[in-house]
C-alpha cells in the first residue's frame, strides 16, 4: 500500500510542493550549463549532459529524523537549512548505432532553471533527431516533461521509447490520483499528456530485461512504484541510479533518512542500502540524476553509512 508520500506536515509539504511549479523564482537563463562529460566504459561512451538544475526546500529531506539532529548533519556537512540545489545530471549512452537517453529532462513548464537539454545536446555534439532511444526511469515532472514540445510534438521524433510497465501503469491509472493531495493533481495529469504522446512509440520494460546488449533493467523501487535504473556491463560495472539517491551526502551517510517525494519510504530506504552496498563490495560506478555534476563517482563504506566519492 502507498502511503501519501513520507511524513512531512501537509501544510508544510503543500508550502514547498507549490513551488515545484514555481520554486525557482528566478529568470531563465541565469545558469550556464556546464560542458559534456564524457567517459568510455566497456564498449560503450557515456556522455553526461546538464538539464540545469532544481530547487526545493530543505524539509523535504530526512523527514523522519528529529529536527534538531537533521541540522547538525546539514550544518556539519554544508548543506543549507533553508534550500536545496539539485543538478539534473541526463545520461547519454552510444552502443554501436544507437544513442540512448536517460529520461528526457523537466521541459520549459517546471523550474526556470531547469529544460536546458536542447543546448546541452548540441554543446555535446548532438541534435534531437540523433536520439534513437529513450528510456524513462521514472514519471517525475523533471524526468519527463521534456519529451513534449512547447508545440505538442516529440523532442525527439526518431526515438524509440521504453519505460517500466509498472511505473508506467502506476502514472496511467486512477491511483495516482489517490497517492498525491489534489493541489499535486496537476502534476499527475502532466505526466499522463507527456506519456500519452509516446504511446504508439513505446515498449514496456520489465527488470532484467536488456534495452540494447549490454543494458540491463534494475529494479530500484520505492521512489516511485515502478522506478528503475540501468546496469551497463564492462569493467566493474556502472549503474545509472537516477532517483534511486536523490543526494549524495545525506543518503549515502543515512540510506534510512527518508525523502519526502519517496512513494514508499521504507522500500526506497532498503533499496538504497542494497544498492550502496553492492556498490561499495563491487567497486561498481554511480551515476546519479540529482548528484553535483557530472554526478559519476563511487561508494566507499564509512560506520554504519557510506560516503560518495566523486571521480578523479
């Protein structure tokens, strides 16, 4: 059973998720994206793109620890009591002919300082035609309200598209409608326009399942029924995370503090202590969605948490 998001006071959550629509009261333009990051792993060459970035309140994190030991951690570690700044980090896979999009970014309809795809593509050397596949991870406003031009048609008219059919079914279904307050119901029905357009264009995914040779279907749930990232064979492995860990400070240190946007907290907490401790045992590469850019690095156990360490 979903719970109505982790426990957060309702006029405390509406406070904050009101901005989700409007929370960067900032003018467009004012980040400059920074340039594509680009690695090889295996056989494939990953390259890392900036959508921009988001901002939320800082109550949205750790929402099950008493007040005062969720300062102590943010103050000893410099995160702002006040806001949150989140990289959206978009993942680009070349496997042979075909070039693979994590998710397709916020758009121009949720932050301002978000939807920045369309320049950071062609800083990377790449145009919205050249995408042959996208897989969604999940159905967040920041991860798929960029599939949809200003004009109604598909960004990226020649892909393929493939999403979990749980996640799919969750975010096409009346219960959506259940699991947010109704000032969030907007949010669902943009979700339901943005997936609707790709319908007669996409393929249903299962965990396990291979996107391309090489691309493997994690099963990661918790922050969304369905929600999954992607495990890309060569060297020690590489998973893209996603949302699996929204930050990397707090939940690599504390995988059971909760998020306030997980649909079940307590599943969302023990995938992230399954993934970090697979992480940590295999030495396996993380790439993370909302991580300072370009959001690649690795976990290393420190007490009874982790700690992220960037690469290079």
């Amino acid at each position: 059973m979903l719970k109505p998001l982790a426990p957060v006071s309702r006029r405390r959550f509406l406070a904050g998720a009101a901005g989700f629509g409007a929370l960067g009261l900032l003018p467009e333009g004012l980040h400059a994206a920074p340039a594509p990051h680009r690695f090889r792993h295996g056989d494939f060459e990953v390259t890392v793109i900036s959508d921009g970035y988001l901002t939320a309140p800082s109550f949205f994190q750790a929402t099950n620890v008493p007040p005062e030991e969720r300062e102590a951690f943010f103050s000893e570690h410099g995160i702002s009591l006040d806001e949150l700044r989140s990289e959206a980090n978009i993942t680009l896979i070349r496997a042979d002919d075909d070039l693979i999009l994590f998710d397709t970014g916020s758009g121009k309809g949720f932050q301002p300082t978000a939807g920045a795809i369309n320049d950071s593509l062609a800083a990377a050397g790449f145009d919205p035609a050249d995408i042959t596949k996208v897989v969604f991870t999940h159905g967040h406003p920041d991860h798929i309200w960029g599939t949809i031009l200003p004009d109604g048609g598909l960004r990226f008219p020649n892909a393929a598209y493939y999403s979990a059919a749980d996640e799919w079914d969750f975010w096409n279904g009346e219960a959506v409608f259940t699991h947010f307050p109704s000032e969030m119901h907007d949010l669902a029905r943009e979700a339901q326009r943005q997936y609707a357009a790709v319908r007669n264009a996409v393929t249903m995914v299962k965990p396990g399942d291979d996107i391309v040779t090489g691309i493997h279907v994690l099963s990661t749930p918790g922050h969304t029924p369905g929600h999954v990232s992607f495990e890309v064979e060569g060297g020690d492995g590489l998973i893209v995370v996603a949302d699996a860990i929204v930050h990397p400070v707090i939940y690599f240190a504390h995988p059971d503090w909760q998020f306030a946007f997980d649909a079940a907290p307590d599943v969302a907490a023990e995938t992230r202590r399954t993934l970090l401790d697979r992480a940590a045992t295999d030495k396996v590469k993380l790439l993370g969605f909302h991580w300072d850019y370009p959001g690649v690095g690795f976990a290393k156990r420190r007490g009874n948490g982790y700690t992220f360490m960037a690469e290079g």
